[in-house]
C-alpha cells in the first residue's frame, strides 16, 4: 500500500452485475457504476439473517451506496460496501420469470465482459445496461427482444456494431441478401464472401428497428423472425468478443406474452 494512503470513502451508484460467495458470510458484489466503471467491493456480513441490506445486494438492482477504497486505483483492488439504498431492485420483478431472469443474466454478464478494465468510466454503457434491467421489470416487451436489442447497441458501444443497411465490406448502401459475421455484418454480392448467411428481409428489418429502438416494428415480428434474429445477433456478438457467454445458451427465447 503507497506511503500514507488511506481508504476514503465515495457515493456512486450502479447496477448490480454478480456476486460471489467469501467465507461465511460476506461476499464480493460485481458493480458497474455511473462514475466508476466496473469495480469489485466486498459486502461483510451480508449473507447473515440479520444483515441490514443483504437483500439489495443482489443481481439487477439499481442501488445508490457508499464505498470505502480509492476511487483512483490506490490500494487494494477490492472496495468495501459501507452503506447502500436500494433504488429499484429489478430483479424482483422476474425472479420467477425464468425467460427475463435469463435475458438479464446475459446482459450483466456482456456488460461485465465489455469492461475488462476496473474503473474505467463507461457511463454510456452504465445507462443501456440499466435501461435494459428496467425495460424486462416493465414486461412491456419479449425478454428476447430486449436481451437482442441489448446486444445490438453495446456492441456499438464497443465498436462492434453489425452492418445493416449498407456492405460491411464496400459500404455500398441498401439492405443486402446475405449476411457475414467475419466480414462484419450484411454484404453485397460483390464482397460476399463463401458461408455466408441468407438471412430474410424481415430479420435484417427487425436487427434495424432494435438498434434504433423502433418498437412498434419489433413487437409485431414473427417467432421465425425473431429466432434468426437472435441467432445472428449472438455470433456476431461472440466472434468479437473471441469467447462465448455462459449464460447466452441459457436463454429461453419462448415466446411469451409480455
């Protein structure tokens, strides 16, 4: 520990990524914060019965809280959780709801993969990642298409972004046939390379409508539609990130009401 440093203490507020087990009754809580970026903090005694806010300590909550560490990378890697106020505990919401409880699991774990550097502010992922949690709780729209949609604007968040409306390749305008994940999304007959995907028109459609947030559009999409969509959406997700996503073939894309 550096020459006269000492833990200070800082607000922040964040969305509850995963937690993890210490000992018998502590644990360490995965965060993204607004200020922040992704850190760490070791929550003591949560686990206990008689803990104050172990129940606002679980995944898919929005928390306001108070930590104990360097917000500047000093010391230990590992925060302390002081103090939290719950904001709006999401996950309550489709805790039985296996098909959004799986959505939301796959979103904080993109969203944790898509910080690989602890406290680097990402504020604009912080809002998407918060803005999906809140979008399940309202069951305004399928798990699965929120979950795609998701994916589709933080993969533009990390430059990721599949192309749509125009070739990947040549960048010529129009809504092309074939689709190609390597080659970085849809692609002309000129530059469409061999294994391509033929995707339908209304899967290319419905990939646009959830990246622009169109959903009068998405909502009205086919099953059929919706699980092509998906399927690239996923590919294209895992081929940049060179890994796959253990909670992505979890996901139970049954087509429930909303």
């Amino acid at each position: 520990m550096p020459a006269g440093y000492r833990r200070q203490l800082y607000r922040d507020d964040a969305v509850v990524l995963r937690v993890q087990k210490l000992g018998e009754s502590d644990r360490i809580v995965t965060l993204l914060t607004r200020r922040h970026g992704r850190l760490r903090a070791v929550a003591r005694g949560v686990r206990r019965t008689s803990s104050r806010f172990g129940a606002r300590l679980e995944p898919f909550g929005h928390i306001d809280l108070q930590l104990a560490g360097s917000p500047e990378g000093l010391g230990s890697s590992l925060h302390s959780v002081s103090q939290v106020e719950a904001v709006s505990l999401y996950g309550k919401s489709f805790l039985t709801d296996y098909p959004r409880f799986t959505a939301a699991s796959a979103i904080c774990e993109t969203a944790e993969r898509l910080t690989p550097v602890e406290r680097e502010p990402a504020l604009r992922l912080f809002q998407l990642t918060l803005g999906a949690l809140k979008a399940l709780a309202a069951g305004e729209h399928s798990g699965s298409l929120v979950l795609d949609a998701y994916l589709l604007r933080a993969m533009s968040f990390a430059g990721w972004a599949p192309a749509i409306t125009e070739c990947a390749v040549c960048g010529t305008p129009g809504q092309h046939a074939a689709f190609s994940v390597p080659a970085g999304g849809a692609v002309c007959p000129d530059c469409r390379p061999p294994g391509s995907a033929h995707p339908s028109p209304d899967t290319l459609g419905l990939m646009s409508a959830l990246t622009s947030g169109d959903w009068t559009l998405a909502d009205a999409s086919a099953p059929s539609v919706r699980r092509e969509c998906s399927g690239l959406v996923a590919a294209h997700l895992q081929w940049h990130m060179e890994r796959a996503l253990r909670s992505l073939p979890l996901v139970d894309r049954r087509e429930l009401k909303p």
